[in-house]
C-alpha cells in the first residue's frame, strides 16, 4: 500500500524593520527607495526577492485634514539593485517637499499581463487589477502584493515595502520502502489546476491588504520539473529512489483552487506503474465535502513512500492420491 502524507502549512510572516525617523527637510532632492519583506513560499527567504516591482503612488499636499490625494506616479517600474539590495525606480523617482503620501506595490512587473490602478474619489487608491498573468511556464515565479504603505514626505531612508503570496505552493517528495529492489520515479505531473487569471488586490489603511483571483483561464496539467528541464513538456525527472532520504523535483505554484489530483509514473525492476492521487479522496475512498481547497499563501507538501514488497511464495504440494494399479503374477 502506498503511504501518502499531506501537511498545509500557514503562511509564516517574516517582517523587515521598520523604523521611520522625521527629519527637517533642508532642500535636498532625495530618490526614492524601497526594502521589502515577503511573507513565504517560492521565494523562501528575503534573499530571494529580486523581482522588478511596479508601485503606485498617490500624494496629498495640502495641510488640512481632509483627504486629497492625487496620482504621483501609476505602476512606476522599480528594480532590484544587487549593491544596495533596494529597489530603485527606473528611470528614478524623487520625494516631493512634503505632504502625505501612500504607496501599493506587485511584483513581479508585469511584462505581459496590464495593470491597471483605480482610485478612489478622495484620490486614495481603491484596487489594483493585473489582467492576464500567465504562469504556464519552465521557471514560474511569484505573484506578489504589497501592504498599503501610509508616509510623510519627504523620507531619507528606503521605505519598508511587506509582500504577501497571492498564489499556494505544491511540493512533492518521493522516496521507497527498504528494498532492494530498483525503484525509479519517472514523471510527476499535477492534473487539472490553473495557471492563468487575474487577480484584484485591495488596499486597506493601517491592515494588511486583501487580494482575490477574479477570473481564472483553462485549466492544465503540469510536470514537476528538475533544474535541467529545457521546458514545460521536459518532465522527464527518472530519478533512482532510496529508502534513508527523500527526493524532491522543483516545486510548483498555483493559483487558489479546489485541490485537484497528482500523475506520478514510476518503474520497479523495469516494471512501469502508474498512481493516481486523488486530493478529494480520504482515507476511505470517499470524496471529502466540501473539496479541500489550495489557498493563497500556503505551503502544500505531499510526501510519497511507494512500499514495495517483494513476491515471495509459500509453496504446499498435496499428498499423492493412491489409485488401483491391480495385483499382477509373471
């Protein structure tokens, strides 16, 4: 019987500080910067996030009380600068003298998907579209959003930017019982999830922003890939199994879904089997109500053991049968 293991685990956040100093503004032009944080998942640490940003900015400059922001930039590119590990505007961005000012940040830039920033009638911003991100490719990446960052201008110092995952992300680890039989992990494919959509994300003053997946494309099925894959379709991973450690292809991300189902394709002695993991299916066979769903900012791991047990025979022969052979005198 194959054992099949599953844990989703919360989204951990990991805060960067953030430690805002006034200062007296003396007339100096000061660029703008940004530092991030991002909660978990493909990027695994805060060493990972290098992806271009695109942010929106309102300002107000007046000094009553009453709201009235208007557009200081509309999804500005800011990339990533190894020196420094900030991230600066391309081309730069500069702080005005004073006034308030508000901030919405996603990442990756998109290079295909349009984004598009609706604002509010006091000019905050309301809700941040991307239309058609499209992560059907060899090396996925996040889909990132920002908290609602709320400052006085002018800062000096980088501002502190803190990133959720708007996608979940799948993992799968394979390894065999004690054997000494050859058991080689050919294919991992995850059936029928989605990776294409739009996503809205929403704001919120002084809370962490929201983000829901408005319209999601067709659904597809994906190989688990190795580093090497030349594509999408490489999902070739023919990879030897052990008993004492487990092996684990490139994960994969996704956009929030009901759970689907996992292909995996495997060979003991040259002997090619294939399982189908069904995720709505329980321990008895019987579909889980509701279906269990993948959520945004969740880390799904999936641990395989393919037991094998060697054919051993136990042999019993049945006694012999006498039969009449007859008394015969030569």
């Amino acid at each position: 019987m194959k054992k099949i293991f599953l844990f989703a685990a919360a989204a951990m956040v990991s805060l960067s500080s953030c430690v805002q100093t006034q200062e007296v503004y003396t007339g100096d032009v000061h660029e703008m910067g940004f530092k991030s944080a991002v909660t978990r998942g493909i990027v695994q640490t805060n060493d990972d996030m290098v992806y271009p940003l695109a942010v929106s900015a309102v300002w107000d400059s007046t000094d009553d009380s009453t709201a009235n922001f208007g557009v200081y930039f509309d999804g500005a590119k800011f990339v990533y600068d190894e020196g420094t590990s900030l991230w600066k505007g391309e081309p730069a961005r500069y702080w005005p003298t004073s006034g308030d000012m508000h901030f919405l940040a996603f990442s990756p830039f998109p290079s295909v998907a349009t984004l598009t920033t609706t604002y509010k009638a006091d000019g905050t911003i309301e809700k941040m579209d991307v239309i058609g991100i499209n992560n059907n490719i060899k090396n996925q990446h996040d889909v990132l959003y920002s908290d609602l960052l709320s400052v006085e201008a002018p800062q000096t110092a980088a501002q502190s930017l803190q990133f959720h995952h708007a996608l979940a992300q799948i993992n799968v680890t394979f390894k065999k019982t004690d054997s000494a039989a050859a058991v080689v992990l050919n294919s991992v494919k995850l059936l029928n999830a989605y990776f294409t959509g739009d996503v809205c994300i929403v704001p919120a003053e002084g809370a962490k922003s929201t983000a829901s997946w408005t319209q999601l494309g067709l659904k597809t099925n994906s190989f688990f890939l190795e580093a090497d894959a030349t594509g999408v379709e490489d999902g070739v991973l023919d990879q030897v199994l052990v008993s004492d450690s487990a092996y684990a292809p490139i994960p994969q991300v996704v956009m929030p879904s009901d759970q689907t189902a996992f292909e995996i394709i495997y060979t003991i002695d040259g002997h090619q089997h294939t399982y189908i993991h069904d995720c709505t299916l329980d321990a008895h066979e019987a579909p889980i109500v509701p279906t269990p769903k993948w959520e945004m900012g969740y880390k799904y791991t999936y641990n395989f053991t393919i037991n094998v047990n060697e054919i051993i025979f136990d042999c019993e022969v049945e006694n012999w049968i006498p039969a009449e052979g007859g008394t015969i005198t030569i």
